[in-house]
C-alpha cells in the first residue's frame, strides 16, 4: 500500500493495485517510533516442526484505503474420525450463535464469579484445529459457532490448504472443511463434517467492551488443547496487521489483552465474565517466541458479519472509501489523503488529494493506520462522518461507504 509522508509516496509494504493491492517486498514501517519493530510482532500461529515461521509480521500496517479500506495457529498430533455414534458434545443450547444479537445477550446475561465458572462454560464450545499439509501438522483453535459443527477460526490456521481435522472438548475428533475464507480481515469457516447436538458458544459484543475488564482467553497453545488463561482489556482500537505472510496480512481494530496467548492459540475466543465470546485471538507482539502480555484479538462485532458473509456465500465483502493515504506531517495529526478515487465515496463527498482526515464519527485518527483500523467497524453502506483539515481550516463531510465487491 501507498504511505505518504510530507510530500512524497512510497510503498511500505503493499502497493494500491487491485482491490487490495499487490505485496512488495519492501517491509512497512511503523510511523510510530515507540511502536514494536514489525519482526518483533507475530501472527498467534504455531507451523509445523518442519516449516520455519515466517517473520515480518507489521505492528501498523500502511496504508492505502484505496480499493479495500481496509478493513494471525499449530502442535501436532494424531487424530482419528469422529464415530457417528458418539457426537463430540451432547447439548440442547442454542442452534446457532450467530442467530443471536451480541447486545441483546450482554444486556440478559449475568457474569460468572470465577473465571473456572467462565471456562466450565466456554471449554465445550471450543476445539483444536489440525492441519495435514506437506510441510508437517500444525494446529490451531476455533469457536464452534452452531450445533451442527460449523467453526470460527483465523484464517491463518486453514490457510495451507491442507486436511482438516477437529478435536472437540471432550477428545472426540472429526474431519472438517472449508466453508469460507477471508485474508482481509484474517477469519475463516470451516465445516466439521457428520456432527450434531454440539454446543455453540455464546457470542457477545465487542463494543461494550471496557478498558481493565477481565476476560479469558481458551486454545491450543503449542498443541496443549483446552488451555485457560485470564486477564484484562488492556487497550481497544489497536491497529495491529494479523496474518503469516505478507500477501495475507489484514489489519484490524484490535482488542488488546495481557491474557497469555501463544502460538496455537490462534483462532480461540476471547471471553468475557459473563462466558460471551467477544474477540478471536489472532496476533501477539514479543521479541521471543513467547508471551509478553501484549496479545491482541479480533473484535466479535468485526467477526460476526464475515463470518455470516462466509457462510452465505464463502467470501466476504469490505466497506471502501475509495482513497489512499498516509500519515501527516507538522502540526496537524490524521491521515493524508495522497489520492482520491474518482466516483468512490469519497469523491462524491468531496474529499481531496491533500486533505488530512481527523476523525471518523466521533474517533479520533492520528495517522493512515488508525484510519484503516477504525473503517473495520464500519460495513458496506453505513454512512460516516469524517472530519478532515483543508488548507488549515476544520470541515466536515459525510461518507456512504462501498464495497470492495464493486471495484474494478
């Protein structure tokens, strides 16, 4: 994508071709120089034993709206096929949990008052994900999202292609397949095959999420399955680019936890008190291979339309104003529009080459990533208010965004 600082434009990390632009090979930088260097910071992935993992995972990914406005698991092990006699989970919950509307169950939902109640809840709802690949066996997790086995994962975990398999909480496994990906936002579906009565998590809501809040994090990591850690909001609106390999990055506005997430616990929920799933684990920032206590998880309020739009029809669309941009310079903070789409949202509103975009309704950006994270709580059609300083004076301008589905 196109970075633009003072008055030039160069790429940091992805061009502004096609819908989503083709990768370079020149890595991106962060315009932050206190934000954590892009090979300290890893997709939640774990490969197998014999594939290296590949670095180069961007904390702030930049940074063209252009096409796509915008808007990272593995052990190994043996599995055998789920006997149809003996289904994974026996349970009369609720069919399918995306039927059901996040703030409408956090309003009716009591909290647990431990967090073993929490994971006595959640553990049945969640399963390790093997992938048989040619490079080895890895592993990740996902979120079982209805009772007839269809799973919500990171897109990172199913991306090899390889043969899918799913152990559920209580040892029982099945083959699984791909129902749908997504690399823009770093989710995937996938299909359990020959299941029933399993019991779907609970998914909750994102937005009422609060900074210090407790939550728990369930997965794989490096392979132990049914793995329970806990801890806090430690920030939300992290742009943080999830993804193992630099043409399926995706950038999201990401919760941040200081629960302990490792490789393997790509994939997995992210919990609150009252058992809902509120985040999928996708990435973490270490200089190790390890924990540091900065994890960070895909908001379920992003996660659920995708995951509705893969299953409808296996892939997903992605609001678009129609712009490039970058971080500016002096004194006013934002991000600057270095190119405008002719006939895209933003045309027709008439933002222009120069302009620097200062908030997004009432979200304050402060460079091109936060744009691009803060536009992955919006979908195609919804209509925004963006404040944006030409020529030293404040305007304001209204937005019906598009869809990546309609560019050419």
């Amino acid at each position: 994508m196109d970075e633009t600082r003072s008055s030039t434009t160069e790429h940091t990390g992805w061009s502004s071709q096609g819908a989503f632009g083709q990768p370079t090979n020149q890595p991106a930088e962060p315009s932050d120089p206190w934000a954590p260097r892009a090979e300290d910071t890893r997709p939640v992935y774990s490969p197998p034993a014999e594939a290296k993992p590949r670095r180069g995972m961007a904390f702030l990914v930049a940074l063209a709206l252009g096409a796509g406005l915008i808007g990272g698991a593995a052990g190994a092990g043996v599995v055998t096929v789920l006997d149809d006699d003996q289904p994974a989970t026996q349970s009369t919950g609720t069919g399918n949990s995306l039927d059901s509307s996040g703030s409408e169950s956090n309003q009716s939902a009591s909290s647990f008052s431990s967090v073993e109640d929490v994971a006595a809840e959640v553990l049945p709802s969640v399963v390790s994900i093997s992938v048989q690949s040619q490079a080895g066996v890895g592993t990740g997790t996902g979120v079982i999202i209805s009772s007839d086995g269809r799973i919500l994962t990171n897109n990172h975990v199913v991306e090899s292609g390889g043969e899918l398999m799913v152990t559920f909480h209580d040892g029982t496994t099945a083959t699984a397949e791909v129902i749908g990906t997504d690399p823009v936002t770093d989710l995937a579906v996938i299909q359990a095959k020959d299941v029933s009565g399993l019991d779907p998590a609970e998914l909750g809501s994102s937005g009422d999420l609060e900074v210090g809040q407790q939550v728990v994090a369930i997965g794989s990591p490096f392979g132990l399955e049914g793995t329970v850690t806990a801890g806090i909001v430690s920030a939300v609106g992290r742009p943080v680019s999830a993804g193992q390999t630099q043409d399926s990055r995706a950038v999201i506005d990401a919760i941040q936890t200081d629960a302990p997430i490792n490789p393997g616990n790509s994939g997995g929920p992210l919990v609150n008190m009252s058992g809902q799933v509120v985040g999928i684990n996708s990435a973490i920032y270490t200089p190790s291979a390890g924990s540091v206590g900065l994890g960070f998880a895909i908001p379920i309020d992003q996660a659920k339309p995708i995951a509705e739009e893969l299953i409808d029809t296996g892939q997903a669309t992605h609001a678009r104003i129609g712009i490039s941009v970058g971080s500016a310079s002096g004194e006013t903070r934002g991000a600057l529009i270095a190119s405008v789409e002719p006939g895209s949202g933003a045309d027709d509103a008439g933002l222009a080459e120069g302009d620097v975009i200062t908030k997004i309704d009432d979200r304050l950006i402060t460079d091109g990533e936060s744009l691009i994270a803060a536009a992955r709580s919006y979908r195609p059609g919804d209509t925004v208010t963006v404040t944006f300083v030409r020529d030293g004076e404040t305007q304001t301008a209204e937005i019906t965004l598009g869809s990546d589905a309609d560019a050419s």
